[in-house]
C-alpha cells in the first residue's frame, strides 16, 4: 500500500471509453490480459482507495477518426470530476489538426468546465506531436498554464489486428515532443508510458528539457526496462511520474509491484506523488 500517491494516467471506463473502442475491445483485452466491463464512479473511487491512491487523473479517451466511434467528451469528464473533487483531476480533450476550433474549446474546457489539463493521443488523433497545425493548441495550452500529456510509444489500440487497424505507431515517437518542449518552454508536458520501445528517446528529451516529464503506465513495474528504473533513481529522479493505465492495469497490481522494486526512499515517494505535486499545482 502507499502512504501517499497520484495516478497521473488513468481512464475512466464508462460508455465513452468502450464506445470509441469498440471496434478494438476483444484484442484489448488479450493485449492487456484484463476484463473488459463498465465501472461506475463509486466502484473506480473504492478500488483505488483500497490501493492507497489518494489523487487520480481522468483522461479522455477520444477515437473516432480511427474508430469511427465517438469518445469522451469535455462535459461528461466534467460532470464526473465534480463527483469527486478532491480526488479526480479530469484533463479535456481537443483535436489539435483544428487548431482555431480546438483553441477555443481548450479554453472553455479550462475556464467553464474547469478542467486541469489536456489529454492528446497522437496515433489516434492521427498527427505528430511536431506538426506545426497544433501548435496554437499548445501555445493556448502554455497561456492557460496547464499540462498536456502526450501518449507516447506503441500502443494496444489496434494491436493483432490486420495493419494494426491503420494505426501508424510512428506518431508516437518520443523525438517528436522534443519541438514542442523547445518552443514552448514554460509548458510542462508528460510523456506517457515512457515511449517504449523508444524509451532512450523519451529519457534523452526529459533530461535535456526541463519542463518535459515521464509516467510510468501502461506497464507492470516488473516488466519496465532497467535503463528506465535506473533514470528513476537517479538523474531523472524529479522526473518521473506514476500511472496505471486504468482500467488496463489495477493499482493494486502496480502499486505492490512497484513496491518490490530497488528505489531510494526519495525516488519512490518522487514517483509517487511529490513530483505529480508540481506538474499539477496540488496539495497531496
């Protein structure tokens, strides 16, 4: 159990999750050798508190353009934020190639529906994070001062099946953030899963910019690189960031293997919570 943590990196599986999955469900699961069922707010709260996690940030999961299917939406990750507010963080999600359009909903998002963050998933919003169409995005994103994490590496959208769905995984190279992290420096971005494969991309950007951050979801600690855990405890101590990938992975499962790992005391509460506290402005 933790004594204190945030998830940085958890979903919300409700209809707007397993809608815009739907085409992809059944190769979800073998991929994450996890059930696939519909959790109410009361049930996501309870399992996580059981775990010991005392924060959890909702992000949207929006796949239409590759699924057809629409996704969450800003108002439903609202209405669920306010169910709980002193334990969900809910990010909003745009579509950054329409930049006028997703500007003016990253603000409304913000300031009406007082969301903390933006959530964006290059390989299903079909862009790389470098395309200079989202960068208005990014600079409303900097002006608002809140996070933007980027879904980096492969992903389990798509995975077995025939051309993995069309799902192009190059646009979810690390390298690609790089621009971003350059151009808007007071912006602090989290690049989620730690890129793999691309994981020596995603540790080189995070130590050369400073506002650039890792989480850790997506895998069981048990299976994450060694390189990986090694930056963790030591140069990119201040960096790194926990995250479930809820409901693909219990925090259960990843906290108690999490705490089998060989960490210094402050890395592990860094991981943990602290550095979550700095990226959200947050009291934990």
């Amino acid at each position: 159990m933790a004594a204190k943590a945030v998830d940085i990196h958890a979903h919300f599986p409700g209809e707007g999750f397993y809608g815009t999955f739907q085409p992809f469900i059944e190769h979800l699961k073998k991929y994450f050798r996890t059930e696939a069922r519909f959790r109410d707010v009361d049930e996501v709260l309870k399992e996580f508190s059981e775990a010991g996690v005392s924060k959890i940030v909702l992000l949207p999961i929006e796949a239409s353009k590759v699924s057809g299917k629409p996704g969450d939406t800003n108002e439903l990750f609202s209405e669920i934020q306010r169910k709980a507010p002193d334990r969900f963080i809910a990010f909003a999600t745009v579509d950054p190639l329409s930049p006028k359009q997703a500007s003016e909903e990253l603000e409304r998002a913000v300031k009406d529906l007082e969301l903390k963050g933006l959530k964006l998933h290059p390989q299903l919003q079909c862009f790389r994070p470098s395309d200079d169409r989202a960068f208005r995005v990014y600079e409303t994103a900097e002006e608002l001062g809140i996070p933007i994490l980027f879904h980096t590496g492969t992903t389990g959208v798509g995975a077995g099946m025939e051309g993995g769905y069309g799902i192009l995984l190059d646009y979810g190279r690390p390298i690609y953030v790089d621009k971003v992290a350059a151009s808007f420096p007071r912006l602090k971005i989290i690049m989620a899963h730690f890129g793999w494969p691309w994981y020596e991309e995603a540790l080189a950007v995070a130590m050369h910019k400073a506002n650039v951050y890792i989480d850790l979801s997506g895998w069981a600690p048990k299976h994450i690189p060694e390189i990986v855990i090694k930056y963790a405890d030591t140069l990119l101590r201040e960096k790194m960031l926990f995250g479930t990938d809820y409901p693909m992975l219990s925090p259960k499962r990843w906290l108690e293997e999490f705490s089998k790992l060989k960490l210094r005391d402050e890395s592990r509460e860094n991981i943990l919570w602290r550095n979550a506290e700095k990226i959200l402005n947050i009291r934990v």
